[in-house]
C-alpha cells in the first residue's frame, strides 16, 4: 500500500510541519536503526578477540574506537544538520553506513576491522541528525513528548542490536551480523526518502563558522554545558558495564554463549519505559528533581553488580536500574537543552553529544584494563566511582551554578 506524505505531517499554524504519529514512528525506527550500528559489536567482543587472536584490552578497543568515531561525526557531521538539507544528507550518511559495515563484514584482520568500526561510528550520527529534526518538527508544547518517543525508538535499537546480534553470531557467525546490518541501511535509505520531508534550515554561513558557533554556543549556555557534564558521566557508567559484562558472562563463572549474552541487552528494557517518562516529566518542570534521582540510580545500580560475580539475580536487577537511570538522564539532558535555541539544534545536538560520547569512549577504554587488571569488582568499583561524580555534581550545580544564575 503507498503511502502519500501528506499523511505524514500536516502544517501548523505558524508555517511549519508538524509531526503526526506515523512520521513520529518512522522516526523512531530510523533512529533506532542507525545507533544499533554502534551496539552489534557489544556481544561479540569475546568471540571477535578469538577470530582475531586478540586479548580483552584489544577486544574492548573495537568499542573505545566505534565511539571516538562516533564524537568525530557529532563534531564534524551533525552541524551539518543546520547548514544543509537534511533529507538528502541524513540518505548519503546511511549510504556511507552500509559501506563501512560492508567492509567490518569481510575484514581478515583485527586493524582493518577497528578502521572499518572508526567509520561506522563516525557515520551513525545520523540518529543525532534524525532527533533534532523531529524536535523542530514538533509543537513546543509537545517537544519532550515527541523527542521521548523517537527517542525511545532509538534506545530499543540499542537493546535489540545487542540482542539480535548475539543470536545472528550463534547460527551465522558474527560476520553476517554486519553485513545484514548494512542491508538495513540500504533498505532504511529507501524509506527515508519516500517519507521524509524537505528541509533546508535557512543559516547563511561558512562551515567553518559553522563549527566556531558550536564552541559559542558552549560559552553562551550554561544549560548546554551542564547537561553535557551529566551526559558525558552517565554514558561513560553505560560503558564501563556493556563493555565488561560480555568478558565476565562469556568467562569461567557463567560460560554464556553469543545468543545468550545478547539477550542480556533486553533486561535494559526499562530505559525504553523510562525514555518516554522523562520526556514527559521534563515537559512538566521536573527535570532538577528526576536528576538526581536518576544519578542515585546509577550508583545503587552498581551497588548491586557488584555482587555479580557470585550471583545473576543481582546483576539482573543492576542492569535494569542503570539503564532506566542513564536513559533517563539523558532524555531529560534532551529535553532541556532543546530549549535553548530552535535555530540551533544540530549544532547543540553536536556540543552535548560529543561530550556525551568522550564520557563513553573514556568508560569503555578504562573499563576494559580495569577488567582485565582486577576482574569485575573492579568495574563495578569504577561504575560507582562515575555515579558518585554525577552526584557531588548535581550538588555543585545547586549551590554554586544556581546561585551564580540568579
């Protein structure tokens, strides 16, 4: 059945399309769709090191190197967001996608497969270009809501990318997992483009001014770099457990297989439930108060992994607790800072998630020689460490940055 895209926004009083929930759907999936690219590696790490001969450090690099790629593209990449049309950029991205995963697919050794994860990293932006189109697509009284559920699309992308890739590995080997991968995004291209919009932003500059505003706008907006210190420590706690965790499931204690160790990714399913909810309490005023709930979140999560070595249920339960507490941070670190400036978006998109991803690409690399040095107490030590910053932050902000605003 064809589908007309009259049927997938309609315009606004003020001019401007608005979403309507089918438009927001395909958002979602797009979103979640493109990030999973970051994440099928996760599961594998250990089966990877075998095919390559490679320890855990090395294994754990395929990740720290994926997500320095990813901080590249947020800085050189998304800004594009504001300067260039964004149907047809967000379509030659995913294209460049397929490519690279092409390439991880048929790699015969560990250095051309970690060039291959750069460039995957750096082209999966596309799902930090496909947000802030959906939040300027969207009403202001809706943007939390609607940045929430694309949002929530993308964070089931990373669930099921674990999930699905563990299980592909299990019966096809874990080099048909990228190359199906880079099938959806041939596939995800073709979509795109018979259902999204034109939009060209009207900024008349340089890209090199372009990329000078981003660093501006850090200076100018005090939200900005507060909610990116809040999102560089809660994605380097999301690293420091995925990944480790694939080193002490597949290890001597639990022995677990591909197929199984992927499944783990759905326990974070609560993060998708979360997405939604703090998206909603953002809209609502609430985001100091759900902060710092989600911050003690994060450290009672690591609390209870601590006791993983000896027991799942406690595991269990952590994994659960951290991605609702990371998730939650960040759909409300997304909902305040899109406030800022609508003509802006990408470009503080890209200031907030190069910070976001630095924490990340620190938690991986660490958490690997942490893991490798001292086992999984001391990851769950290092998780702890992270979460508590978060707090004594959340602290500092209340008593000095506040006051300084007033």
């Amino acid at each position: 059945m064809k589908t007309s895209k009259k049927n997938l926004y309609v315009s606004g009083r003020t001019g401007k399309e608005e979403l309507n929930p089918r438009l927001v759907f395909i958002l979602a999936v797009a979103t979640g769709l493109s990030v999973a690219n970051l994440y099928w590696a996760q599961p594998l790490l250990d089966t990877i090191a075998g095919a390559f001969g490679s320890n855990t450090t090395a294994a754990g690099m395929i990740i720290t190197v994926t997500q320095i790629g990813y901080a590249a593209g947020l800085v050189f990449l998304v800004p594009l967001g504001d300067f260039f049309e964004r149907k047809r950029l967000i379509i030659s991205i995913l294209l460049l996608t397929a490519v690279s995963l092409i390439i991880a697919s048929f790699s015969p050794t560990l250095h051309l497969f970690m060039v291959a994860s750069l460039i995957i990293g750096i082209t999966s932006v596309v799902a930090q270009i496909l947000v802030p189109f959906a939040a300027t697509l969207a009403k202001e009284h809706q943007r939390g809501k609607v940045v929430g559920q694309v949002m929530s699309g993308l964070l089931i992308g990373i669930l099921l990318a674990r999930t699905v890739a563990g299980l592909i590995s299990e019966y096809a080997g874990w080099r048909a997992v990228f190359g199906i991968a880079a099938f959806l995004m041939v596939v995800l291209s073709v979509v795109l483009a018979k259902s999204l919009p034109v939009h060209k932003p009207d900024l008349k500059i340089t890209y090199g001014g372009l990329l000078l505003s981003v660093w501006h706008l850090v200076k100018s907006e005090t939200t900005l770099r507060v909610r990116s210190v809040y999102g560089a420590l809660v994605f380097a706690n999301f690293s420091v457990l995925w990944t480790s965790l694939t080193f002490l499931l597949a290890g001597s204690q639990y022995h677990f297989s591909d197929a199984v160790i992927g499944l783990f990714g759905l326990i974070g399913a609560a993060g998708a439930f979360i997405a939604n909810l703090a998206g909603r309490w953002a809209d609502k005023g609430w985001s100091n108060k759900t902060t710092i709930i989600f911050q003690i979140t994060n450290l009672l999560a690591f609390g209870l992994m601590w006791f993983g070595t000896e027991n799942i249920i406690p595991l269990i339960v952590g994994i659960v607790l951290l991605d609702a507490g990371v998730q939650g941070t960040h759909i409300t670190n997304q909902s305040e800072i899109y406030k800022l400036r609508p003509d802006a978006r990408s470009r503080i998109t890209t200031a907030y998630m190069a910070t976001y991803f630095f924490g990340g690409a620190l938690g991986s690399a660490v958490s690997a020689a942490v893991y490798q040095a001292h086992g999984w107490n001391g990851v769950s030590y290092l998780g702890m460490g992270f979460a508590l910053l978060a707090v004594l932050f959340w602290i500092f902000e209340q008593v000095f940055i506040r006051r300084n605003r007033q």
